[in-house]
C-alpha cells in the first residue's frame, strides 16, 4: 500500500517540478505544457502562493513538494 503512495507523491512531486521550472522558461504562461500542468497543479498551489512568492518567485511547487515528502514520510512510518 506504501509503495502505490509513495508512487503518486513521487509522480506529483515531478508534476511541481516541471511546473516550477516552467514558470522560467515560459514567463507568460502559454506553453501547452505549462497549460497542461495548470488544471492538475493549481488547486494545491493557488491557496499558499501570495504567502510563499518573493521578489516575483512563486515558491509554492517548492513548499507543496516538502510538504508532501514529510507526509510520505509520516504515512512510512504510521504503515509500517
């Protein structure tokens, strides 16, 4: 049961990635990538991004991808 968790905190952490990195390459938002990643990624990052953005750096991949190991990480230690 950990391994499928730990699998889809994995494969959304590299969602947050790519959406982190593209928000770089793609400054106005209009990469069918970037469009693509939105809809999974932005209900989760919209709420925590005007209190983690400085000097015009979203952070909020950043904070959502921690935040998700320690619960991978807390649901690996109440599992096993």
């Amino acid at each position: 049961m950990m391994g499928i968790i730990a699998t889809v905190i994995q494969a959304y952490q590299f969602v947050l990635f790519i959406r982190f990195v593209m928000q770089w390459i793609d400054k106005d938002g209009t990469n069918s990538i970037n469009n693509a990643l939105k809809p999974v990624t932005e209900p989760v990052l919209a709420p925590i991004r005007d209190k983690v953005t400085f000097n015009n750096i979203d952070l909020s991949p950043l904070v959502v991808s921690v935040i998700l190991s320690i619960i991978a990480w807390l649901l690996a230690s109440v599992l096993q």
